[in-house]
C-alpha cells in the first residue's frame, strides 16, 4: 500500500468531504490524524467510517480561527502525532454561507463568511506548512466550483467570493514554495458529494455518489506531482480520471 507507514493529517474531518479522506487514508495503512473543532463530532466520525480495531487513527480538538486557536489545535496535533512526521495535510475547512446580496451585506458578514473557508486555510497553512517545507510532503486544500461562475442565487455570493479566495491563496503558497520540496495544491470540486451511504449533497440536491468515490483524487494528488495547481473536478469522470493518474 503507497500509504503504509506514512502519516496524514486531515483538518475538517468531519466534514462531508474530510470524512471520504480519512477512510481512504486508512485503508491504505496510513496513521491518520482527524481534526475537528468538536470532540463529540470525532468520536461520531469513527462509527461513521468504521474505524477498526488496530487502525491508525488518532484525533485532535482544535480550530484554526486565529492565531491563539492555532496554537492550540497544532498542540493537540502534536500529542496525537507523538513525534512523528507528516507526510501529508488535507484541509478541508468551511462551508458556504447563505446572506443578503451584495449590496445589502453588512462588512460583519463579509468578514464571517471569509473567516469561514479563507481565514482558517490560512491559520491552517501557517502552522502547519512550515515543518513539512522541506519534506517530499503535500498540502491541499479545497474549494467549490462557485469561484468559477456567477452563484445560482444571490443568497450564495459569499460562497463565490470565498472559494475565489482560497484558489487565489493556493497560488500565494505555491510562490512561498516554489524551491521546496512539498507541494501545495487545491482541490475545486463543481458538484455535489454525500455524506457516506447517503444519496444527497449538502444543499438537499441528490448526488451521484458518496465522499467515498471522491477521495481517490485525494489520493491521487497526495501521491502524485502536482504542485501549485488549482485542480478543478468537473464531474465524476474527473475523479476517475485523476485517480487513475
């Protein structure tokens, strides 16, 4: 198994995409670290993806809202990781946030919708990027294909605005990095993924297949040689496409 011994650190575990990650990490022999800001949704991630017996999954509490907070969540990591390496980080953070138009948005909830996907990529980046520079490790991120297109209603603007920004941000790491050895790429994903056996996305929507089928393009990336690349899914054949790479 590529994975075996190697360890990954997965930020939004609990999150519909994150959760896909951490069970395709595993059962590729990987030590996994899942991090989550509630420590009752990681104990309900483990009956969801059906930690076994033996498996390498630890867990961590932690945010990465701002500086004070990072350094808590990279003190739980630590004590997770009991001095080991890591290999890989996946940070899958934040959620579209419905609001006003535009024009009738107040600055408060421009800035809480950026904090929620940006601002924590961000924290996540500068706690954890600097210890795995000069490692053959990867960091991805991801975002939503809304950073592409005018939204489908203008409640979801800030969902645009912030996935924009986090393709954006994975440039600015890819300029930092560009003579080290990790690499640094963001997952844009253009349609909707359930939650594991489920048949709906997020938005109610019904979706062609679980978290599961889309994690081998984690794989994928995490194996792969992509660096500094906005990696845009358009659909399941993408996934396919990329997991074969």
């Amino acid at each position: 198994m590529p994975f075996q011994g190697k360890t990954v650190v997965v930020v939004g575990a609990t999150g519909v995409v994150g959760s896909g990650i951490c069970r395709a990490f595993l059962d590729q022999g990987a030590f996994v670290v899942g991090v989550s800001r509630s420590a009752q949704k990681l104990e309900e991630l483990k009956k969801t993806i059906s930690v076994k017996p033996g498996e390498a999954f630890a867990t961590a509490v932690g945010d990465f809202k701002d500086d004070t907070t990072s350094g808590r969540a990279m003190a739980a990591i630590d004590t997770a990781l009991a001095g080991r390496p890591i290999d890989h980080v996946i940070s899958s953070q934040g959620f579209v946030k419905f609001g006003p138009p535009p024009t009738q948005s107040t600055s408060a909830q421009l800035h809480d919708a950026l904090d929620d996907g940006l601002t924590v990529n961000f924290q996540a980046a500068k706690a954890l990027l600097p210890a795995i520079k000069q490692r053959p490790a990867s960091f991805t991120m991801v975002s939503g294909g809304l950073a592409h297109m005018p939204p489908p209603d203008p409640a979801m603007w800030m969902g645009t605005l912030k996935n924009a920004a986090v393709n954006a941000f994975t440039y600015g790491l890819a300029a930092e990095t560009a003579r080290d050895h990790v690499r640094v790429n963001t997952v844009c994903i253009h349609f909707g993924v359930a939650p594991i056996g489920g048949k709906q996305n997020q938005f109610g929507l019904a979706a062609d297949r679980d978290t599961k089928g889309l994690a081998p393009a984690f794989l994928a990336i995490a194996r792969g040689k992509q660096k500094g690349q906005v990696i845009c899914l358009n659909g399941w054949a993408d996934v396919d496409t990329l997991a074969k790479s």
